[in-house]
C-alpha cells in the first residue's frame, strides 16, 4: 500500500505522538519512513523579530539549531530501528513550513505524509494558521492527520 512515508515532527508532544504511530504504520506496511523536521532560518532584520547579529552568530545560532533537530531525528532512527522500520533522517531550512513539507514528500517521493494537528478552530485557527490545513489544501500526496 505505501511504501515511504513522510512524518513531520516540530519536537512537541503531539508531533511524538504522530511519530510514534508513524513508526507503527511503517511497520506494519514494512515502509520506510522519512523523518522531517523543518527548520526556521534566523531572522535577520527587527521587522522579523531578530536582534541584528554579526554573520558568524547568525550561522552558529543556525547550525545549533540543525544539529539539535539532527538530534531528535536521530532519535526517530533508533526508534525505528527496536522496530526493524527504516528511517531517513531529514532537515530543511525553510520559513514556509507547509510547503517545506509537501517540497520533501515530493523530492523524496513520499505517498503518505503523516502529521500531527492541534485542532484549532475560530479565532486561534485564524490568528495562529495550521500548517498541517495548508498541506491538505494543496498536496496531492495522501494526508494523515492525527489529533
């Protein structure tokens, strides 16, 4: 049925538990799994909310940041591997998640994406967006959600 499935992650606890059931899924289908974590570039200017740092901070601050989400993907791996499920750790960098996410389903020809959502609804929907609402608006790739 599937083959690769992509599962984000942002480090939240509702976000483990969609890869916790990822990683069933995977083994269930005998899938291998891709493990994304998309990762925010530093904000550069006082309109985006970021302090003026020197280059040298900035690519420090940045590579901390890749490497602590290498961490938690890492973990992931190991997960899978108590499991016997293959899993490929990845990071992008990228300000616009949603498309970050359905950019890596299709790059690495995922036919399932598996993601966590927080189920907001009225004024914090509004306010706060969904990431996981914009890829099921526009990907083609099936979409499980998990609440």
């Amino acid at each position: 049925m599937y083959q690769r499935i992509l599962v984000t992650t942002d480090g939240s606890e509702l976000s483990d538990q969609a890869v916790a059931h990822a990683l069933k899924l995977a083994n269930a289908l005998c899938a291998e799994l891709l493990a994304l974590r998309v990762v925010a570039p530093y904000p550069k200017t006082y309109f985006e909310g970021g302090v003026a740092l020197a280059e040298e901070e900035v690519r420090r601050i940045e590579q901390q940041w890749h490497d602590d989400a290498m961490e938690s993907l890492h973990a992931i791996q190991a997960e899978g591997q108590k499991l016997g499920v293959k899993v490929r750790p990845l990071t992008v960098q990228s300000e616009l998640i949603a498309e970050a996410i359905m950019a890596a389903a299709q790059q690495h020809k995922a036919d399932l994406i598996v993601m966590a959502s927080h189920g907001r609804r009225g004024l914090k929907r509004l306010l706060l967006g969904s990431e996981t609402q914009q890829v099921l608006t526009h990907t083609s790739i099936p979409v499980l959600v998990l609440r």
